[in-house]
C-alpha cells in the first residue's frame, strides 16, 4: 500500500467519524428535545 493512498484512506476514515459523530449529536438533541417536550407536557397536565 502506497503513502498516499494510507492518508487519502486516513482522511476518509476522520471525515467518516466526524460525520457520524455530528450525526449522532443531532439525534441526541432531537431526542433530548422530544423528552423536554413530554416532561413539560405532563407537567402542564397536571396543574390545568
């Protein structure tokens, strides 16, 4: 395997990771949002 394929490879591999990694960030938000949502809905439901 040359040089340069292992960095082109090495690129892809960080580019991969930070893809996924943002990926999995905005679904944690999605779901700490709809949580939110559900707590305060509950709560709401309570006191009306």
């Amino acid at each position: 395997m040359s040089r340069e394929k292992n960095l082109v490879l090495i690129l892809l591999a960080v580019l991969a990771a930070v893809l996924l990694w943002s990926t999995f960030w905005w679904m944690m938000r999605i779901v700490l949002f709809v949580v939110i949502v559900y707590i305060i809905y509950q709560v709401l439901k309570q006191y009306f």
